[in-house]
C-alpha cells in the first residue's frame, strides 16, 4: 500500500493562468537560471504577445548563451501603452 501511494503523488502546480504557463515555459527552457518571479514581472510589463515572440525567437535561433541573448532583447525593447487601449485593475 505504502509503495502505491508514493508513485501516484500528485505535484502541485503552479499554473493558473497563461502568463504563468509561459513563465513557467521560459523558466524550464533556460534551466531555472531566471527567476520565476522576474519572468512574470516581465511579461506583465511588456505584454504576453511580446515575450511570447521573444522567447520563440530565442528558441529557433543559435546563440552561445540563449539567457543572456533574451535578457538583453528585453531589455532593448522600449514599450509604450495607450492608456485608452490598456485596461489596468
């Protein structure tokens, strides 16, 4: 019975929203090396539709340190919101 009841555990998970699935996605792609706390900063600052492209952009390319690389695509991305259009709560 003991056997049993360790092989179906149930992990818990920490997903509850899309923001968070990609966060969490980001974070195992680059081997936990960014926070996960940092990641959803991020993507509620830029947007979801904006690091979803970076991420897939770093995926399908090459570089020697794919962290680094999108820390800094982040970083010289400028984004600005219209205040009309973005809805804050």
């Amino acid at each position: 019975m003991e056997k049993i009841s360790k092989e179906y555990k149930l992990k818990k998970t920490r997903i509850f929203t899309k923001d968070q699935e990609l966060a969490s996605q980001i974070y195992d792609y680059f081997g936990k090396k960014l926070k996960f706390g940092f990641i959803m900063s991020k993507i509620h600052t830029k947007g979801y539709q904006f690091m979803y492209e970076i991420f897939n952009e770093i995926k399908h390319s090459k570089p020697r340190n794919r962290a680094a690389l999108f820390l800094w695509k982040i970083g010289q991305t400028k984004i600005i919101f219209d205040d009309n259009v973005r809805q804050t709560n």
